[in-house]
C-alpha cells in the first residue's frame, strides 16, 4: 500500500513572511517525509480578490517558490506546480458548480466575514462566492487523503467533505472524503500587533536583511503600559515576547520572564537581543535564497516539470469523472 497523498496551495502574494514559515511552511517541510504530497501556486484563487490588479501574479509567483524551496519543500519528493497550469481544475469546478447548493456557498463563515472586513474591494462577484467550489476540485482531483489546515479553516474544509459526499451520492464513489491534518500554528503577530500580513505593511520577510530585521524589530509594539524605562512589564502580553520563544535560547526567555516584570530589563534592551537572534536565525536562509535566484533557470523547469506530473493525475482523475458524469 503506498503513501497517502496530501495536497496544499498558497495564493501568491509575493515574498512570505514570518507568519507563512510559522503557519503553514515547517509544516509541509515535515509532511515530506510521511506523504504523497502535492503543493500548488493558487494563482486562479488570487484572482478571485485580486481580479482588477494581476500584473504582478507572475513575479509574485517566482518570489513565492524561492522561498518554498529556501526553507526546504524539496521537487524530488514533493510536486510543485501552478494551478493555472492545469486546466482540469477548471472543469471539475464547472461540473462541482452544477450540484453545490447556493446555501452551502452563503453561509460560509469566511465569505461573511471578508465581504464585511474588506470594504476596499468589490466582493460581489461569483468568483468570490464560489472560490470553496474551486478549492474543493482543487484538492479531491488528486484524490488527497489528507489537507493541511489550521483550526479556523476547518469550516472550508467540512464544506469540501459535504460537496465531496454529494458528488459521490449523485454519480459513483470516486473520491476518497478529504480528511484534515490539524496543524498548531504558533500565535505570531505583525509588528504593530495585527495579524502579520503585507497588506498591512507590518511584516518581517524571510527575505529581509540584516538592516531591515534589526529596524522592524525596534518599531514592535511592546506591553503597553511600560512607558518609561523603570515601569515594570508583563512579558505574555508583550509581542516581543512570543517572538523569544521561538527565536531566543532557554536561558533568555527564562531571564526576560524574570526581569521584565521587575523592570530588569528595558524594551529597547530587550528588541536588540531579539534582533540578534532573528538575524542569526534567518542568515542561511538568506544564503540559501541567494544560490536559488542564481538559478533562476531552475525554477521554471521545477514549475513546467511539476505541473506536467500533476496534470497527468488530473487528467487520469477526469476520465473517471466524466464516465460517471456520462458526458
């Protein structure tokens, strides 16, 4: 019996971040070694925001794989490819489109949300609304066992599972019900204490140099009511803080849960030594990115080989489809 087979995409966006390494890249990087598994560019779900601005999808594209690659999704174990470049996905949708209730697509918790949180753009168009449509033929016409998810996107999976369950009802079982992979997603905000994202300009990139770490680290939002040098601080509150525990050794995140409190130590002390850590940590990746864009020639083949390779499954997978379909 072979491997079990799990897939996952990312919209590009550009240069990932620290939020991306944290909540879903380590994560693939270990799922390599234990599955099958599939990772795409979801460069048709970028449209479904981003319709009126697309003329930089394609480098975003780029600068998204050299990361992937810098911190280890590997093309001789994994698949990469880009969506787009396998049209299939497409015609499952279409056909997933004719049998999903409307309900199912209104009542989707994050469609209510984004319509009401992001007032900058026009979300009433079909795309939007459909994209779980989309991202359901995304995952079972690879016949995944497994998706990767975070607790807050279990409810775009179940609704995966029900469009899944109806196909397989209405015509012949031939999708395996997608199970999830919980992930814990370390809690890593934005250096203003948003969610860490480039929309809101508060990120620290994998990318980032030396300067630019050491300078968005002096600029994080502390515990706020330590305005003076000589207030004392509460450490679990403090953003500076939950980055310690993932950069800093034992030694000094027992010493800052020690001395913050007491005022011992000061913010600005307190941000220098973090951007130390940060820097040491981040060094070989910046190194590794590095030899990757020497070899940009590279990238391309990666993409144009995994996308023959994932194509070839899609097409095997629509066969099937259209059999029991009977078109």
């Amino acid at each position: 019996m072979g491997k079990e087979r799990v897939i996952s995409g990312m919209r590009p966006s550009g240069k990932l971040h620290l939020g991306h390494l944290f909540g879903a890249l380590f994560n693939w990087k270990n799922l390599q070694k234990e599955y099958d598994c599939l990772f795409f560019v979801a460069d048709w779900h970028a449209l479904t925001s981003e319709y009126e601005n697309t003329k930089g999808i394609k480098e975003d594209i780029i600068e998204m794989i050299v990361d992937w690659l810098t911190i280890g999704i590997d093309p001789e174990k994994s698949i990469l490819f880009i969506q787009s470049h396998v049209p299939e996905h497409a015609e499952l949708h279409l056909l997933l489109s004719m049998i999903t209730p409307l309900a199912w697509l209104t009542r989707n918790p994050t469609y209510k949300e984004q319509q009401s949180e992001i007032t900058n753009k026009d979300l009433s168009t079909y795309g939007f609304l459909g994209y779980p449509v989309l991202q359901s033929a995304d995952i079972i016409i690879y016949k995944s066992n497994k998706v990767p998810v975070g607790l807050d996107q279990l409810p775009h999976l179940e609704l995966c599972r029900e469009i899944t369950r109806r196909f397989n009802f209405l015509y012949k079982k031939i999708f395996p019900i997608p199970e999830p992979i919980l992930t814990d997603i370390p809690k890593l905000l934005g250096i203003d204490n948003r969610k860490m994202s480039k929309s809101y300009g508060n990120a620290i990139y994998l990318s980032d140099t030396k300067d630019e770490v050491t300078k968005k680290v002096s600029q994080m939002i502390t515990d706020p009511k330590r305005a003076r040098r000589n207030d004392p601080g509460n450490p679990y509150i403090c953003n500076v803080f939950s980055f310690h525990k993932l950069f800093s050794t034992k030694d000094e995140i027992m010493e800052i849960e020690k001395e913050c409190p007491v005022a011992g130590i000061g913010c600005v002390e307190c941000k220098k030594k973090l951007a130390q850590n940060l820097n040491v940590y981040l060094e070989p990746l910046r190194e590794k990115r590095a030899q990757i864009l020497s070899q940009i020639k590279r990238l391309y083949e990666i993409l144009n080989y995994g996308s023959k390779k994932a194509r070839e499954i899609a097409k095997s997978t629509m066969e099937e489809v259209r059999d029991a379909v009977k078109i």
